[in-house]
C-alpha cells in the first residue's frame, strides 16, 4: 500500500539530485560587475590623487606655465629634436613670467620645467584613457548595473570638464602681466578635482556592500546626522578652496608666525588694493588670515560632529565620525607647522595631501550615517 504524503512534502524523481535553495539570487547577475567596477574605480581614485600631487609639485616648481599651447591629442609628444625643443623654449620666453621672472633661464633649464608640466598634462591623458577603456568596456559587456551608467558618464564628463578648465587657468598667466596663474581659476581647477575624487569616493563606498543591503541601510539612515555630515563636508570643500587661493599667491609664505599674523591679530594692510575685492583673491596677507578663520571655525564645527557622531547607535558610524575628526585634527596641526616653517615645498605638499585623507574621511563619515552598517543586537 502506497504511503501517504502530506500534500506539502517534495516529491523528487528516482535518482534525482535535490538543489538547495540559494540565498542573494537578487545580486547574482550584478556581483562581479559591482566588484569589477568598484577595482576600476579604486585605479581611478589613485590617479586622481597622483594626479592632485603632482599638480601640486608643478605649481610649487613654478612649471605650470612652460607649456603655452593647449593640443589635448598631438600635446602628448614632446619635443624631439633640437629644433623642437629651441621652438617650445622661444614660445615660453614670449610670456610675462619668462621675461620678468624667468629671463635668467637657460634652454637646460626650462626643460625641467617643462617636463613637470608635461607629465601632468599627460597623467591627465592617462586618466581619461583609463576612464574610457574602463566605462565603454562594462557598457559593451552590459555589465554595468540599473542606474549606474549615468553616474560613471558623470565622472568622464568631469573629466574632460577638468581638462578645459587647466587650459583655462594657464591661459590666464600667459598675458598681461601677469606671472602666475590666476589664483581664483587655480581654485576652480582643485576643486574641480577634489569634487571628482569625492564622486568616485561615494561610489566605491556604494558599491562596496550589496545592493539589498544598501536599500535596507537607507531605510535606518540617521537623517540628522546624514545632515550634518553634509554640511561638514561643504564647510571642508569651501576651506580647500580657500586653501588653494593660498597656494596661488604663496600666502603661506608672507607670514610665517602663529597665531598672530604681522604681531596682531590680523595682518596690516588687508585691504590696500584697489579694487577692493581684489584683496579676497591677490592679497597675501588677507588670503592667508581668511584661511586661518575659517580653519579655526571648521575645527569648532568638527567638534560639533564628533559629539552628535559618538552618540550614533552605530558603531561604524561612531567609528567613522571619530576617525574624520582626527583627521581635520592633524591637517590643522600640520597647517600651522606649515605656516611657521615657511611653507616648504615637502611640508606644502603633504598639507595637500592629508587635505585629501580629511576630504575623503568626511565624506565616509557622511556615507556612514546614511547607510548605517548592520550590527547585532550587542552592538557589535
């Protein structure tokens, strides 16, 4: 006599292997393009902030102007020959900056200065090349996932965007009589950069969990706190671009005391050129001292969200917040050892550097907040 069965028992066939079910089936076609894409991603977050360096060696090396031509295909060779390199020499020795800074300056010379500034140029080509080959090969494979694609188009057209906006800030030192670049255009262009590697920042750390697991975190998102961190990485990008005013008229060397500028409070002749607004951008002395404020005031707002960040339930985002204030703790420590040792070009540049850790440490904080990790119910 047949056994019975319960109507919901499985019946297999004689011989029949059974499959077990299989947990994440939501994420199964997108996990090896969310990886890939994030690796390609993290390759782009380095050259980025290679990038960032060594344009701030070749504005520290005073190389920014040596090339006077913007040729984004036919630029990428260098001179080869004698003749060649006599013809970008002749071009150079054309511009306010060789004639009344430079006019001691050899041939031997200007190809130092020059190779600064065509290795940037040209680790700018190799960016775009990498973006490119990277994008429209996970397009051709259609392994880019829903809602992706005009994210990673977003950071080519930065990109090219960036590169338009350096011809833009040489151009502004190749006539008149101006030296240097323009300190605001100088702004424009790292930020510009510091925006770039803050979109590839939030991506990476998007991709860096499931899907499933990004939508449940945003439903726990600590919107206060999300908020905050907000506003302490707009209150961060405005003080880089402060920063970057700096480096463009050397502020950092005008006054080299700390924390009184000339013996006071604030330096004297702040407002001596005319047109008035002009003091906000040209004058060293009132560039650097806006710097010393608004540091002075994101350290009080850092403060401010260390306190609301340890109180999260969340022990990464108490984690995070924590390891951003300690950042921006260390990058105004090093400004001010900067400030008093005259802003050499080692201590300069690793200022730069760490303002890109603080940038980057905020925006994780941020990131945190809004996509709380999961825990358990220890807490841990």
């Amino acid at each position: 006599m047949a056994e019975k069965r319960s109507i919901f028992q499985e019946v297999d066939a004689p011989g029949a292997e059974r499959v077990q079910p299989r947990g994440g089936m939501i994420d199964e076609g997108r996990r090896g393009a969310r990886r890939g894409i994030r690796l390609w991603l993290i390759l782009l977050f380095v050259l980025v902030v290679v990038m960032i360096a060594v344009g701030g060696l070749t504005r520290l090396t005073d190389s920014g102007l040596s090339i006077t031509e913007w040729r984004p295909l036919t630029g990428a060779i260098p001179p080869l020959n004698a003749a060649d390199w006599q013809a970008e020499f002749t071009r150079y020795q054309a511009i306010p900056e060789a004639q009344i800074q430079n006019a001691w300056m050899t041939l031997e010379d200007f190809k130092v200065i020059y190779w600064w500034e065509w290795g940037h140029r040209q680790l700018g080509r190799v960016i775009g090349l990498v973006w490119a080959i990277g994008f429209f090969g996970f397009l051709a494979a259609r392994q880019i996932p829903a809602g992706w694609i005009g994210r990673l188009l977003l950071l080519g057209a930065l990109g090219g965007a960036q590169g338009a906006v350096g011809w833009w800030m040489v151009y502004s030192g190749l006539g008149g009589e101006r030296t240097d670049v323009a300190s605001y255009r100088l702004a424009v262009h790292l930020g510009l950069a510091f925006v770039i590697l803050g979109f590839i920042t939030w991506y990476v750390l998007l991709l860096s969990r499931p899907e499933r697991e990004i939508m449940q975190a945003r439903r726990a998102r600590e919107a206060r706190l999300f908020g905050l961190g907000t506003g302490w990485m707009h209150f961060t990008f405005l003080q880089i671009l402060i920063g970057a005013l700096v480096a463009g008229i050397d502020a950092g060397r005008s006054y080299t005391e700390w924390p009184l500028m000339g013996g006071g409070f604030w330096p004297p002749q702040m407002m001596v050129i005319e047109p008035w607004w002009r003091n906000f951008f040209e004058n060293p002395g009132t560039v650097q001292f806006i710097h010393r404020l608004v540091g002075y005031a994101l350290l009080a707002f850092s403060i401010m969200a260390l306190i609301r960040g340890r109180r999260s339930a969340h022990v990464a985002t108490r984690s995070a917040f924590t390891l951003a204030f300690c950042a921006v703790l260390a990058q105004i420590g090093l400004g001010i050892v900067t400030v008093v040792l005259g802003a050499p070009w080692q201590v300069a540049i690793l200022h730069q550097f760490l303002a890109v850790i603080v940038w980057v440490m905020i925006i994780r904080a941020r990131f945190h907040a809004g996509y709380p990790a999961a825990q358990s119910v220890r807490g841990k």
